[in-house]
C-alpha cells in the first residue's frame, strides 16, 4: 500500500510539472519578425499551432507516439532495476554496478558524437534504435547471468545516448524554425508524461508479478509500438524536409 502511495504521489507531482513545463517561452526574440502580423501571441494559441503542425504531419506525430510508449518501457526499468540486482544478489552494490553500466553506455556515445557529428537523420533510423533498446529491455527477463545483465543494459544505455541525439537533429530538419520552440514543448512535455505512467503502472505491479514478465512487457510495449510506426513509416514513406 506504501507504494502505491508513493507512485501515486509521483504521479502527480510529475502531471504537474509536465503542464507548467508548457508555459517556458522558447521563442527568440530574434525570429519574432517571422510572425505574419508581428502580433503577439498567447500560450494557448501557441500551443493550437503546435498540435495544428502536428496535426498535418503524421509522420511526426507517429513520432511522438512512438515516444510515449517507448518512454514508458524505459522508465519502467528504472523502477525494475532495484528488484533485479536483488534477484542476483542482496548485495546493494550490485544495482550501483547496473546504474554504473547504462551510465557507461551513455557516456560513450557522448564520447562518439564528440568527434563525429551528424547532421540529417532519417525516421526510420530513429525506429530501429527503439527496437534495439526495447529488445534488450526484453532480453533482460531471458538470464540470470549477472555479467549477461550488465552488457544488456550497457547497449540499452548506449542506444538511448543515440535516441538522445538522433531525435532532436531529426526534428531540427523536420519542423520549421518559427514552430521548433513550440514542437520541443510539446514533446517534452509528452516526454515527461510518459514517467509518472511508467512509475506508476510498473511500481504497483512489481507487487504481483514476476519480475521477469515485467521487463518483458516494459520491452514487448516498445517493440510493438515500434515496429508498428516502422511499417508506417515505410508505407507513407518519410516526411518531407521543410525549408527553414
């Protein structure tokens, strides 16, 4: 009952700070000329540009879909971890050494886009990587082998660093400057929603069920969201490049 209190709590603290993160101003006042009539605008028609963008290119927002689904899988193993290392061992340094490890994949793809920048993406690029990373969420439920564990998630850790990157240089090319502002809040903020869901479905549900299972589902949720948004994108093909 204490954690799902706890979740619960979480849940709305996070429901919150999702809506105010909506109200940051990321326009410049540099590109206020690109407004028609200069007017000033308010937040709420911002953000009615914003889905109204969104609106017309599906293949975005096939994006941002797919996001969410995915964000809840991946967030949902943060809340797994603890009961894993417990699995393998009582020994709390052993979930220090998982942390440590998907904190190692991140770093190195740090390191690698240091030297090696990209500068166009294609979606269905952005696609495969979430299979990647949710396959080796599912993989997870598959062995006990502790040095098994930490490769697993030392790739899932280096695949979200390249999520990280390839998703905004995506966007970047995709929306038109005058709208980025306002495309980055909304999918941040449907980014942060997708948290206080995860922590609150996977943190009940670690009472009931096999912790196996849930990282099966937390991985099987993404895979399928994925693999659904690739089939899509490869029937509608990929949207088109907007002149900024």
């Amino acid at each position: 009952m204490s954690i799902c209190v706890s979740e619960f709590a979480h849940l709305q603290l996070y429901v919150f700070s999702t809506f105010f993160i909506l109200f940051i101003d990321c326009k410049n006042s540099h590109l206020e000329n690109m407004n028609d009539n200069n007017d000033n605008t308010s937040y709420f028609s911002d953000l009615r540009l914003g889905f109204s963008f969104l609106n017309r290119q599906k293949m975005i927002f096939y994006l941002v879909i797919t996001m969410f689904f995915v964000n809840i899988g991946a967030n949902g193993v943060n809340v797994l971890f603890p009961f894993l290392a417990k699995n393998v061992s009582d020994d709390a340094k052993y979930l220090g050494y998982i942390y440590s490890s998907m904190s190692m994949g991140s770093l190195l793809t740090g390191l690698i886009f240091s030297v090696k920048s990209i500068h166009k993406v294609e979606l269905k690029v952005i696609y495969f990587s979430f299979l990647l990373q949710t396959a080796g969420i599912a993989a997870l439920c598959f062995t006990q082998n502790f040095l098994i564990i930490l490769i697993f998630v030392f790739v899932i850790g280096l695949i979200t660093g390249f999520i990280g990157v390839l998703i905004p240089t995506f966007v970047q090319h995709s929306v038109p400057i005058h709208l980025l502002g306002r495309m980055n809040s909304i999918m941040m903020a449907i980014s942060m929603l997708s948290t206080p869901v995860a922590q609150f479905i996977f943190g009940v549900s670690v009472d009931y069920f096999n912790i196996k299972y849930l990282f099966f589902i937390a991985g099987a949720l993404g895979i399928v969201t994925s693999l659904c948004s690739l089939l899509i994108n490869e029937r509608k093909g990929a949207p088109r490049e907007t002149v900024m």
